[in-house]
C-alpha cells in the first residue's frame, strides 16, 4: 500500500461546479498535511495547509479525517484557472527528518 | 525578490556522463531538498540537508551526490550510476531543519533531464 494515495483523475467539471478530492494516507501518526497545486511542466506551490479542525481559504476547504486517515480538498464555483494538477502531501514516518511524502497528485480539468 | 534558482531548465546527456544541477536560494532557509517527479508518479526525495555541511539520503539517493559548502547552495549530480536519469528535478528549501513535515516547501522551476 502507498504511503499517500490519490485518485489520479482526471476529474473533469464545468465551471462553477464544486468538486471534491480525497487522499489518503497510512501512518497515522503523521502530523502536518498540505494541499499543493502543480500546473503543467511546472513546480509545486502550497495551497494550503490542513488543520485538524478544518480551515477554508476563499473557494477552497480542507478537512482532516485522523480516524479514517484520510484529508480532503473542496472546490467551490469551480474556475478555468483551477485546472491543474492537486498534490496530496503528508509527513512521513521519522519525525525527526525533513521526508515529506508526496501523492502522485489528483489531476482537475475545468470546461467552459 | 526572494526565492530558489535551478539551473539549467532543460538539459540533455549522453549515457555514461555525470550532470550536476545548481540550486542556489536567497530566502536564508535552513534546508535543503532534492526530489524527481516521474509521470504519474508522485515527488521522490532523493537527497536533504537540513544545515551547511551536513545531508541525508533520501528514498532514491542510490546514482546521485550532493554538497551543502554553503547555505544558499545545493547542487545535484546525477550520475553515470542513476539507471534511470531521465525525469523532472526538482529542488526545494524550507525555513526551518526540524520538526519535519511541518516546513512548508518552496521549490524552484525545476530541471528537466534527458538522456539520449
């Protein structure tokens, strides 16, 4: 089993629709969760980082789940621009090295 | 404008030469990161240094050497060694060396590495 797994998608949505991902991960002990967006052939940025009590940022939410394992990204009004690929990111097993494990990422087309 | 510069963007090998690609950063982060992204796969860690003079192996270290001489800098070499040479690099740095996973990543533009 993977560490981090993804829905690689696509999703494909018309704009303004809400759409949701999930991503799950297997060390329960992990404690620091984040989003990431990666357009095409570029690097990764944050999106956003998920609380254990859930935080919105604009358009988009994030929830933890800890007895499932698993964190979700929510789109709301979904626009052109969202299209892009959506990087589950958890920290790993040692918590005493900077390792990161990344989601192959959930891949979001948005239509007109 | 603070952030991370890889060089160079694209780059092109023949088998059985050594390549090294530059990272350098100006936001004073402590560490240090080299992964590779393959198609559909997530990032890989390859190597990280979490302060000058000192790194660790990451996942996918085996085919690769790197150096930490100064805090702005840390270049990859991709060996003749790495089988599989052929991806998408990526260097990144965070503001603190601990506790980890909770330093939030900045990466640079990335290198892309063909070997014919």
């Amino acid at each position: 089993r993977k560490e981090v797994e993804q829905d690689p998608g696509p999703f494909n949505v018309p704009e303004g629709a809400t759409v949701a991902f999930n991503c799950t991960y297997s060390n329960s002990a992990s404690q620091s969760f984040f989003w990431y967006r990666q357009d095409c052939r570029k690097e990764p940025k944050l999106l956003m980082s998920v609380y254990s009590s859930g935080n919105e940022d604009g358009r988009f939410t994030a929830q933890l789940n800890r007895a499932s394992q698993y964190i979700s990204l929510l789109i709301r009004d979904s626009k052109l621009s969202d299209s892009a690929t959506y990087l589950c990111v958890v920290n790993g097993r040692s918590s005493n090295t900077g390792k990161l494990i990344f989601g192959q990422g959930t891949t979001l087309q948005v239509k007109p | 404008d603070g952030g991370i510069t890889q060089s160079p963007k694209y780059l092109f090998r023949k088998e059985g030469q050594n390549v090294t690609l530059s990272c350098e950063q100006n936001l004073n982060h402590d560490a240090m990161y080299w992964y590779r992204q393959d198609p559909g796969q997530g990032l890989r860690l390859i190597y990280y240094s979490q302060i000058v003079n000192d790194f660790q192996k990451g996942d996918i270290a085996e085919g690769y050497s790197v150096s930490r001489e100064k805090k702005e800098s840390f270049p990859l070499t991709v060996t003749s060694a790495q089988k599989n040479p052929t991806a998408f690099y990526l260097c990144a740095s965070s503001r603190d060396r601990g506790p980890a996973g909770a330093n939030v990543l900045t990466f640079g533009a990335g290198s892309r590495l063909t070997v014919l």
